[in-house]
C-alpha cells in the first residue's frame, strides 16, 4: 500500500472529528470574544456619554485585543483544552485500528515492508492536525479584532490588534509559535509527545500487561525527565541547548522504539 493512501485513510478517519472540534472552539471562542467586548462596552460607555471619546482615550487609551484576551482566563484556557484534545487524536489513530468490526491493523501489519510507513502517516496527520489548529487560533484571534471594529465606538480600538496580540499577549505564546526557533521547537515537541504516545500503545498491544506497565514507565521517565531539565537554573543559550536536545534526543529514542515494535514484537 502506497504511502499517500495511508495518509489519505488517517485523514479520512480524523478529518470529522477535527471538523467537530474546530467548529466547536470557535463558535466558543466567538461567545466569549462577544461577551467580553460587550462588557468593555457596557463600561465605557456611561464616560462617554458624559464626556466625550477623545476624553475617554485620553484618560483610558485605546483598547486592545491583548486586553480582551488576557482579561479572562476562559479564552486562552479554552485554546489549551483544544489543544489538549488534539493529543487525544494520537490514542484514537491507533487504538481504533484494534477496536471495532473490521480490526484493520492487522491488514496492514500483514504488509511487507510497510508496517514503519504506519506510524509515519499517522505522524503526518497529527502534524497537519496542529497546523490546522495554528491557522484557527488565528482565525479566532482574527474574528475577535473585526468584532472589536464592530461593537466598540469609533476611535475606542487601538491599531494593529493582531500584531500587539502577538507581541505582547502573556497567554498566546503558550498556544502558538511566535519565531522560527519557537516552531521549530513546538513541532519537534509534539513529535516527541506522538512518539511517546505511539510506543504507549505500541508495547501495549504487543505484550498486553508487560508492555502496558513497560510503555508507562517510559512516558512517565521522559516526563520526570522533562521537569528536570526545567528545574536547572541555566544561561539562555545552555537553556536553548537543553530543550532542543532533549526533545530531539528523546524523539529519535521514541521513533526508533516505535519502529523495533512495529517491525519484531507487534504481531497479527
């Protein structure tokens, strides 16, 4: 089986699911950008009617989406749930292979030279997912600056709100990438997170009790492991160093795990 038609199968299993939960976030996302707005209206409208909107700027500024955003815990928390969510994507790729009436992990472990080609098309679909994600960040992030435009009086929202939102939002970086460095660090960590994930449920399905207990101790190490190295009081570019190595070398460790069980001790 071609690599593409395993890609096009995990898309074809994940795309509803993503679709739900895309949909889901924004409609909440849109409430609560809403809600938040009309309670800064609600606010600043008693001074302006017995002022003027220069006098209100003057004494206030200007509102910006940083403010919006950063004002209540539910936007950025809601994001994070999302992204949550989407590490729970990973269980479902593999684990819906085994449960169910067609099973049809044992098809495609049934063909040669391909099983290696199994994890990395389900790899691919969770990096797609995550970018897909990005992009509705954004999307929201923007719908939430056109709804200031459109509930707030003229001359009450600052300029540039997306690009204030992503320079200066104490939440945002947590939810998205805001240099190259930072990407590439947020991409290689969520390969980290599916290939920790994937040997999980790979030991497990391979010797049921045995590699359940095994599969768990490594996730919990690379997670004992994780916090040291945050605890180490580091100069910046020992810091850089750190992180990248460890999500790099523990990577690699993981996919190469992943395909010695896939290839010698998962079978059909």
């Amino acid at each position: 089986m071609k690599f593409l038609t395993l890609i096009e199968i995990e898309m074809k299993k994940i795309l509803p699911w993503l679709a739900t939960l895309f949909i889901g976030l924004t409609a909440l996302s849109t409430g609560m950008f809403y809600r938040s707005i009309g309670n800064y209206k609600n606010e600043m409208l008693p001074e302006i009617m017995s002022s003027s909107v220069a006098e209100y700027v003057q004494t206030n500024g200007k509102l910006s989406l940083v403010q919006i955003f950063d004002s209540t815990a539910f936007l950025p928390l809601s994001y994070i749930f999302a992204a949550i969510l989407l590490v729970c994507v990973a269980f479902y790729l593999w684990y819906k292979e085994w449960f169910g009436a067609s099973k049809r992990i044992y098809m495609l472990l049934s063909l040669k030279g391909q099983r290696f080609s199994i994890f990395l098309s389900k790899l691919v679909v969770i990096l797609f997912s995550v970018f897909c994600f990005y992009g509705v960040i954004l999307i929201n992030l923007g719908i939430g600056a056109l709804l200031m435009n459109a509930l707030l009086p003229d001359g009450t929202v600052a300029n540039q709100l997306m690009t204030t939102m992503l320079q200066k939002s104490y939440f945002i970086g947590m939810i998205l990438p805001l240099s190259i460095s930072d990407f590439i660090y947020k991409i290689a960590f969520i390969i980290l997170m599916f290939s920790l994930i994937s040997v999980f449920v790979l030991c497990d399905r391979s010797k049921k009790i045995f590699g359940l207990i095994a599969g768990s101790i490594f996730g919990i190490a690379n997670i004992a492991l994780f916090i040291y190295t945050k605890t180490l009081y580091l100069y910046m570019d020992e810091r850089l160093f750190v992180d990248y190595g460890f999500v790099f070398g523990m990577s690699t460790v993981s996919i190469l795990i992943c395909a010695w069980l896939l290839n010698k001790k998962v079978s059909i």
